[in-house]
C-alpha cells in the first residue's frame, strides 16, 4: 500500500508550541509528515531558512516518521513532487478559516488530489502566533509557555 504522506508548510519563524501540536497529531494520523518552511521573498523573516531548519530538526527528532525541509514556489508543485496526497494546516481560532479556505480551494482547483486537512491545535495555543513569541522576545519576556528552550535560547541570542 502507497504511504500516506502530509506535508505541513509555514513559515515557522520560529517555530512555536502550536505548530509542534499540529505536527505531533499528524505524526499519529499519517505514515510521513514533511514539515516544510516555505521560502519566501516577501515575507522579512528573523531567522534564516537554514536556523529554522536546524530548530525544527532538533524539535521533531524524537517523531520517527517526521522530516523538515523547505520549498519554493507552488506548494501543490512541492507536494505533488513529495508524493504526498495532503497538506495540513491549524485552525486556531473563526479567523483563520476565512484565509484557510482560500487557500484550500485554490490548492485544490490547483491540484485536485491534493486533500487539504486542517486540525485545532489544543486551545491553551489558540491565540499564540509567531510574531507575539518574537515581540516578547524583544522586550524580554518568559518565553517558556510557547516555544521549546533551544528556541528561547536562539530568540535570546538574536535580541542581545
Ligand atoms: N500555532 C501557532 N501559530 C500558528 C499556527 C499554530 N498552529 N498556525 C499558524 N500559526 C501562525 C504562524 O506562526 C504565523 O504567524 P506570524 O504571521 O505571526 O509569523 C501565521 O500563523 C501564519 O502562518 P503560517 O503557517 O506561517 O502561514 P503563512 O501564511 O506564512 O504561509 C503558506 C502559508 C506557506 C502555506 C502559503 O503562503 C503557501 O502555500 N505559499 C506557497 C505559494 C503558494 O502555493 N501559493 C498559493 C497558495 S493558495
């Protein structure tokens, strides 16, 4: 029987505790998750591609059939390459829907046997995105309820 692969694209800049739970519940539901940063030019990000890679391979290690990579362009391009028949993404709160769903159609009028499939991270992160954990940074704050040490340490060490 084909693996069922899911790819997981962000930007995860840097990675937080919300997307580790998305990524610890498709690890559970799917035979392999591509964890895949998306390179983008428009989007000024803190970390290079190469830092956010390097956190999130440390994160996922312990996740057997998890790998991280990174892609450019067309994600329904990406995934169809990847063999994978579906892309995952978190829905946090009614606010994200309206953006999910454009997303989700268009990859699909892209891509038809692509099935995008989304899943409520646990509420306590419903709030949390990666622009508060990086402002919080900034001014110092406890980082420690959304994102991992390692990546505490590399915010730290990018606003000393
Ligand atoms: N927990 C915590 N935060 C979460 C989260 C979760 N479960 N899910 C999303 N977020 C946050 C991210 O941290 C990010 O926060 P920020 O804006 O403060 O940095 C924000 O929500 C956006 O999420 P992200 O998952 O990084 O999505 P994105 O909008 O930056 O990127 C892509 C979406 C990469 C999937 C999309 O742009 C894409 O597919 N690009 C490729 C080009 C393409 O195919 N375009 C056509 C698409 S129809």
């Amino acid at each position: 029987m084909n693996k069922k692969i899911v790819i997981y694209p962000g930007t995860f800049d840097p990675v937080t505790y919300g997307h580790i739970d998305v990524i610890e519940r498709a690890s559970l539901l799917f035979d392999e998750v591509i964890v895949s940063i998306a390179v983008s030019s428009s989007k000024k990000t803190l970390f290079t591609t190469g830092e956010r890679m390097q956190m999130l391979r440390k994160i996922t290690g312990k996740y057997k059939n998890v790998k991280v990579d990174s892609f450019e362009g067309l994600l329904v391009k990406y995934a169809e390459s990847k063999n994978a028949s579906a892309i995952v993404r978190g829905l946090r709160a009614i606010s994200d829907f309206e953006y999910e769903l454009q997303m989700a159609l268009t990859n699909r009028k892209l891509a038809e046997k692509i099935t995008t499939v989304f899943m409520m991270p646990n509420e306590k992160y419903s709030y949390l995105n990666s622009t508060l954990v990086r402002e919080i940074a900034e001014f110092g704050g406890d980082l420690s309820n959304f994102v991992p040490a390692l990546v505490a340490d590399k915010l730290r060490k990018k606003f000393r």
